[in-house]
C-alpha cells in the first residue's frame, strides 16, 4: 500500500471557539413508548430476503413480528425539520419523505419509537390514511389508505415529537459544565436501529436516501449537520440552519448534537477542512487526532482510489456516549477519552488507542458509509474491515509501535469467543431488530478483521488492494452482501474466494491443527476446536503456512480435506542433533486457527523459543495456543506452566501483554482449583514477570520506546495483582506523595493505576483513607483518562463492604451511565459472591437505567467470574424468566464459560505432579 502523502496544510491547526449544534446519525437511544425494532425486506432491489409483496389488501396485523421490512415502497429523500429544546428536553420535528411505491398495495410500513406522531398531519399525496398501527415491540408504524396507493413517487409527511432521553440512543441530551453550571447539548446515535427514536424512517441500511436537514435552534449555538450549511436565517433568540443535501445514506449514519465547542482545524493534500470539536478550554487536546485523521483520509483516498465523499469532515468529543466512537458520515462522534489527548495528563496506551479509533471510524467513510452492508448480517463488512484497516493505517503512521504484532490481541480475544458453543457465524441471521445490538462483537469486529488479514496474506497485499479498489467503485453509494465482495476479488485475482471464504464466514468456529511428525513429512489433520473440550463437526478451507529451522523457508498449503501431509527437508535442522530443529505452523499468526504439536515438535518449538529463533508474533501465537488447549483438556496445566517459563527474561511489549493475559488467568483458576498450590503458582508467575519489570523500574527514562512506555504500567499493575510486596509498598509511597502534590514527577499519569491498585491492595472498612484519597482525585480530576482510571480500581478490594459502595456509585450522579462498565472490570474473584447478589438485587432497577448493549456488560464482567457447575445452574435459573432478545446470546456465552472454567480446575485438581512441577520451576534460575 502506498503511504499517506503530506497534506497540504495538514500540520497546520487553528483553533476556533464557537457553539456548536451538531447533527450526528449513529447513535441508539430511548424515549417514551416502550417499542422494539424490527425489519423485513429493505432492499431496493428486492433481496432474497424480503418479504413478497402483500396483496393490495389485508390488514395492518400482517405486519406485525417481521424481521425486515416490506419492499414494496422505499424512500427516495428526507426533508427533516428538528427543533430540540435543551431546557424541557423534548423535540419536535416534521418529516417529508419522497418514497417510491414499487407494487400495488394500500400501505406503507416504516419505522417510528419512542415517538408522539399527530395522526392528523399524516398524509401520502393528498390521501389520508384510515389506519394508523404502531407495533410496538417491533418499532414499527403501519399506514393503512382507503385505496391501493399509485404507483411511483409520492410524498409522505407527518409532525411528530419526542423526548431528549438520557439513554445514549437516539436523539438524547449529555450534560457538560459550561462556566461552571450544568448545561445539556443534544446528541444523535443511530447505530444500529435508532434513527427511528429521533423521525418516522425507513430505518434499514439498504434503504438508503438524500437527506436535506434543518435545525432549528438557539441563535448562540453552531449548528453542524453530515453536510455543509447551505444558509442560516435569524429571528431574535433563535435561528434556523438549513443543510445542504447529502448524498445516498443510510439512516443510521444521520446525525444531530447540539452545544457549546472549540474546534482545531487542519487539511487535507486536496484541500479540504477537517475539524475536531471539543468542549470549550480542551481544543488542544483535539490536535493529535486531528493530525492522525488528516493522515487517514489521505492514505484512504489513496489505498481506495476512491476520493473521500463529502465536502468537510467534522469529529466531535461528546461527554456521554455509549459507544467509543461512531462513523456518522462526516460527522464522527467519540467518547471524550477516544479523542482528546494531552502531553502532560495523557498515557501512551491512551494515544494509541486514540490513533487506532480514529483511524477506525474514518476508514467507515468508505467501508460503511461510501459502500454499506445490504442488512446487519453483513455487519462485519463495516466493523471486520474497519479493524483491519485502522490497523494498516495506524502501522503506517507509527511503525515504531509494532501495531501488527499487537493486533494479535484482538484475534486471540475473536479465537476465545469463537470457540464457544454460543458463538455464531461472521455472517449471523438476524431475526428481529432487538438482536443486531449483540453482534457488535468481538466475531463481527475481530474476527471479522482476523480472516481479512488471512485473506490479504493468502492473496498478497498488491491484489488484495487492486480489488479492493474496484469493489468500492463498483459499489459507490449503494449497497453490498458479503458474496459481492467476493465475487470482486475472484474477479480480480482469479483464485477461488468464494469458496475459500464462505467456510470462515457462514459457519461458527474454527479449526485446530494437528501436527505429527512422521519421517521427513508433518502429518497434518483439521477438527473444530471448542474450549469445552467436545469435538465439532465444522470443516474449513484452510491457508497453511510453515516455517522450517528458519524464516526464509515459508512454505504454504491450501488445506482442503481433513488430512494433509507438509514435507519437510535438511533446511529444518537435524532432529537428531535437536538445536536448530524446529517447525512452526501459521506463521505470524496470519491465519485463524489453532495448531496442537505432537511432542517432539513441541519441545523443538520451545527450545527455539528459549534460544531466540522465533517471531515476536509466533511468540504469542504458540503460547496463546497451548494456554486454550490446556484449558479445553487437550493439553496438561504443567506443559502450559513450562512453556510459560520459557517466557522468562522477555522485553517486548506486545509479547508480555499477552503473557500478562494468560498469567492473569492462570491466578485466578488456580485459587480455585488449587488453593493450597495457589501461593507457589503466584511466586512463579511473579518469577516470570520480575525481571523486565525491575528492568524498567518506576520511573520514565529519558528516549524511551512507545512500547516499553506502556510496557512499564502494565508490568506493574500485573505484580500488584499478584500480591507483589514490595511493587505493592512503593505503589503506595508514590501515591502518598501523590495525594500532597499532584504535580510531582513521581507519579506520571502512565503508572498511577499500578500505584491505585497497591493502594486498594490494603483497604477495608476499618483502614478506607486510601479510598477515600481516590474518591477524592476521581471528584476532582478535570482528566477523563484519569477519571476512568481510579473507577476502574474502587471495586478493587477485599472487603465486601468497600465493593458494595464502589458498585452503588452506579445509582448516583458520580459515574456517567456509559462508564459503568469500567467500575465493574475491577470486580475480584474473591468479591464475586456479594456482586452477584448485588447484581439480583438490582437487576429490575438496572435493566431501567441502563439500555441496549449497556445492560450486558453487567453480565459479561460478573458472571464469568464464577468457575463451579453449581453456580452456572443457579444464574440460569434467576435469568430464567428475565432474558431480552438484547442479552441473551451474551448470557448463554457467559454461562457457557463458567462451566469451562469449572471443567478446567477439575482438570487441573486430579493433574498428577502439578506441585512438583510447579517446585521445580520455582528452583530454577
């Protein structure tokens, strides 16, 4: 891929404070009637999947409980008129919708929820309907006329209000600080199936149309919509802004957000302005994303050949906001945190992150937005593909961070998930609208991104991205399925996408590799790999590679049956001698599996590990391994700790994350499977990390790395967590210095969370003034970073009655509804028992205050933490009678690996010699 070229102007930032009214169109929100979504058939051109037109007449019922929409009739242009009110909190607004009627009938059917429509004002040309039917658990508003409706284009118009919900979805209100008073902005977040809570839609992605918006709204606010404005008017305190029409979109990327900002602005190599919005006084802390947004959009245009659409694009930090960022066409709204970066009060990991974000939802501007999923069973062509190429952007901009050995974070995090039971295919049917929420997930986004980065390693980077050229010109403006995308790239490369591809996306699961040596031949076999420890009957088109004694003897296989046979030569080394003898398969963990070694070549791989011929990302990748084959059974805990071993003395960052990972769980299973074994195991997972955490020390060192920046805290906080005096004691005699002088140097923003986590090591209700200081910091803090950082630890603790008021802080005004997650990461095992009776305590109170994907986060951060059958039956027995089509598939999930966990410690309790392994490690120098 070509490199991102030098804008013209792009270093450039001006800094402008205005007030802004923002119209954003991805977010998802709640207001009044209480109705699901839904759809049936929204395709303009009629895809399979619609409905067949009903006759022209029937009754509304024949609506009702649909998956999609009728195709019958689809919308042409939106004339949207909005008038928010930011003291009441309510909306109003009038809609004219061009919609074309493609077969007879006698209604229109679309979406509308959470809505107050005045029947009186509903017309279709001069006709009045005779039946107005809101099904509300679908979200669905029926339009029943007299007579059958011409065919052709008519005009649909209706009045309609609404409420600002304080539920991130929707058209909700977030409250800011403006000169010290509370104020509220108005925000829009459409993404999946909430443009609907904001105006009467057509809201399915393949129903896409022109929007020509006006606002209405207070004269001392800006006014910003996905379009340039065309003409404002004024009338005293309050003034009317009209937009410029917007090219072909779907309604999700509508969008609306209205208060007071700053703004830096920059360009790109073609001229046009990019922005960053902020709350007043932040502008600065806008300017490292604006430079990496600038950047993108070149390399995109460039990588595309495609040029970015719009006329402006505008990115804005919005203090409440479920998501952490979403990719409204030309108006990208974030999480304050997933956009505002500071020198002096921002970590490394936080600048990363930001860069990889941003990058993210702009490369939607033409993977998405430009070129958008025909329904939401192709989601992962918008989430998959976004991944990867912020991925590919970030690694051009930063090659010093090693983004592609870190990518391998997300694919082992899709590997985990994918080997459940409960996962479901790339490709999901989604049967009502109140489903699509779940599968903004870890299959659609990581493995989505994983199998692209097989493929454009199976293909080669040139092709891969000459085809990817043509299908976004083939595309443009309309609407695509996952078979369009490969019918492009066989097109293009001639090789057998299809039918390589279709095993990856429309099954669930993957395969393990097993690898037996056999002669001078490697006998390889293929069976789905399932962390329970059962076998699947799943089959896959697999791209083999493998490495032999070295890297410059990579061969490849396309693997098409269940047995194969790799022939291996003298360029492996001797195995008779050992030494350089070694083979390893996948490599770089380019392709998405796993690989079982029999014996042999599994100690020659780990001899290669320990003599240092091996790959940063093979390093992961064999370990990574054997940790999920240890926990479906396959492999015992012991060879898992000696592998582990191995690792010791390790420097990188992005290998040490992920052994970080694995040690983490480790600890935790071992106490229950093992507790009087627990302690031993925790001193040698200590031994492992030790060194390079001694090594870094504390303090920052002038020239340092990006990498062993991030590496520092997180090697600390790991020794904190596992009990690690004398890490523990420093980490509070920084923060005692902390609490007396915010500024000093001991405790830069990268290590206060390993020096938040030492101080909460030793709290409890008789002994709470370390607490107490960081309730005091998280109240004062101006720095959402550190914000996050302290409610990421308070739940932290020991002591039942500490977690109990930490978890509380959820019902008050301190924690912003969208953070609550992040106080419950820090939940310990230990603290699990009086969190999950918290948990059925407040659940009918929970499922009210918080909506959509916000409620599960409740369920995947407490239930998992349990490792017993017991347990896992009581949970499924209390959500019995309240799962929601909006968590289920996350409950199955979760239950599903408590009893894997609970499989494992019954594992690792009847193992043979665990103790005398584990004394014989500790011996070892």
């Amino acid at each position: 891929m070509a490199p991102p070229r030098a804008g013209a102007g792009a270093g450039a930032v001006l800094l402008v404070v205005v007030a802004l009214l923002f119209v954003d169109a991805a977010a998802a929100g709640g207001g009044g009637m209480k109705m699901a979504t839904h759809g049936e058939g929204a395709n303009l051109k009629a895809s399979p999947g619609a409905s067949a037109p009903p006759a022209a007449g029937g009754s509304a019922e024949q609506f009702r409980g649909k998956a999609r929409l009728p195709s019958f009739a689809a919308p042409r242009r939106y004339e949207l008129f909005l008038r928010p009110d930011l003291v009441a909190c309510t909306f109003s607004g009038s809609v004219a919708i061009s919609v074309a009627v493609s077969a007879p009938t006698r209604f229109l059917v679309l979406n509308a929820l959470d809505l107050s429509v005045n029947r009186a004002s509903i017309r279709f040309q001069a006709l009045a309907p005779t039946e107005v039917v809101f099904f509300k658990d679908d979200g669905v508003l029926v339009l029943g006329f007299a007579k059958k409706l011409p065919l052709g284009e008519g005009v649909l118009k209706m009045d309609f209000t609404g409420i600002l919900n304080d539920q991130m979805r929707g058209f909700y209100r977030s409250k800011y600080q403006y000169k010290g008073k509370e104020r509220n902005m108005a925000v829009t977040q459409f993404e999946s199936v909430d443009a609907r809570r904001c105006f009467p839609c057509w809201d399915e992605p393949a129903f896409k149309a022109k929007f020509k918006l006006t606002l209405e709204v207070p004269s001392e606010l800006v006014a910003l919509s996905n379009m340039p404005v065309a003409n404002a008017t004024f009338a005293g305190p309050i003034k009317t802004v009209r937009y410029h029409e917007s090219p072909p979109m779907s309604t999700y990327l509508v969008a609306i957000v209205v208060g007071l900002f700053e703004y830096v602005e920059g360009m790109t190599t073609k001229g046009m302005r990019v922005h960053v919005y902020t709350q007043t006084g932040k502008s600065n802390q806008g300017k490292f994303a604006l430079d990496v947004g600038v950047k993108s959009l070149n390399l995109y245009e460039d990588y595309f050949a495609t040029p970015y659409p719009l006329p402006k694009l505008d990115m804005v930090a919005i203090p409440d906001f479920a998501a952490g960022a979403m990719e409204n066409y030309g108006l990208v709204t974030y999480r304050e945190v997933a956009l505002l970066f500071d020198d002096k009060s921002s970590s490394a990991s936080s600048k990363q992150n930001i860069a990889i974000t941003v990058a993210h939802e702009l490369a939607h501007q033409w993977f998405g937005n430009l070129v958008t999923m025909e329904w939401w069973t192709h989601l992962w062509l918008n989430e998959g593909f976004a991944t990867w190429m912020s991925h590919l952007a970030v690694d051009s901009f930063f090659p010093q961070w090693n983004i592609w050995a870190q990518f391998l974070d997300p694919t082992t995090t899709a590997l985990r998930l994918d080997s459940l039971e409960a996962s479901h295919p790339i490709e999901v049917e989604i049967h009502h609208a109140s489903e699509v929420d779940q599968i903004f997930d870890a299959i659609s986004y990581d493995k989505g991104a994983s199998v692209i980065r097989m493929l454009q390693s199976y293909l080669g980077a040139e092709r891969f991205q000459k085809a990817m050229a043509s299908y976004m010109k083939k595309y443009a403006y309309s609407n695509a399925k996952t078979e369009d995308l490969w019918a492009v790239l066989e097109k293009e490369t001639g090789e057998p996408v299809k039918d390589l591809m279709t095993t990856w996306t429309k099954q669930k699961g993957y395969p393990v590799i097993n690898a037996k040596i056999k002669g001078n031949d490697i006998e390889i076999e293929q069976a789905q790999f399932l962390l329970d420890g059962s076998s699947g009957s799943g089959m896959w088109i697999v791209p083999i590679t493998s490495g032999c004694g070295a890297y410059d003897t990579e061969k490849k296989l396309l693997l098409k049956l269940k047995h194969d046979k790799l022939v291996i030569g003298s360029q492996c080394g001797d195995r008779k001698k050992g030494g350089n003898f070694w083979t390893k398969l996948n490599i770089n963990g380019t392709g998405f599996y796993r690989v079982k070694y029999d014996d042999e070549l599994a100690a020659a791989l780990q001899n290669a590990l320990e003599t240092k011929k091996l790959s940063l990302m093979d390093k992961i990748g064999i370990l990574d391994d054997l940790y999920a084959l240890s926990i479906a059974r396959q492999q015992t805990f012991a060879s898992l700790l000696h592998l582990l071993y191995g690792y010791r003395g390790q420097a990188d960052y992005s290998v040490l994350s992920h052994i970080n990972t694995v040690t983490t769980s480790i600890a935790k299973i071992s106490a229950d499977a093992t507790p009087a074994l627990a302690g031993d195991i925790k001193q040698l997972l200590i031994k492992i990390l030790l060194s390079p955490a001694e090594k870094l020390g504390w303090d920052p060192k002038k020239g340092e790395s990006h990498l062993d920046v991030m590496l520092r805290p997180l090697l600390l906080t790991a020794l904190v967590q596992l009990g690690h005096g004398k890490t523990i004691n420093e980490g509070v005699r920084r923060f005692n210095i902390f609490t007396r002088d915010r500024g000093t140097s001991l405790l830069p923003p990268d290590t206060r969370k390993a020096a938040y986590l030492s101080v909460m090591q030793n709290v409890s209700s008789s002994n709470r003034s370390g607490y107490d200081a960081l309730r005091k910091i998280y109240k004062e803090s101006a720095e959402g970073e550190e914000r996050l950082q302290v409610l990421g630890i308070l739940s932290s603790c020991r002591d039942n009655s500490i977690v109990l008021e930490s978890l509380n802080l959820i019902f008050t005004n301190e924690v912003r509804n969208q953070d609550a997650y992040i106080l419950l990461r820090g939940i310990q095992p230990e603290a699990r028992e009086i969190s999950w009776n918290w948990l059925k305590e407040n659940w009918e109170r929970i499922s009210k205050i918080f909506a959509g994907s916000l409620v599960t986060d409740f369920v995947k951060t407490i239930v998992p933490l349990f490792t017993s059958n017991e347990k896992a039956a009581e949970i499924s027995k209390f959500f019995a009678t309240r799962t929601k089509p909006g968590f289920e598939r996350t409950l199955k999930q979760s239950l599903e690996n408590v009893r894997i966990s609970a499989r494992w410690a019954e594992g690792i309790r009847s193992e043979p010699g665990l103790a005398q392994t584990v004394r014989e490690l500790l011996a070892k120098p």
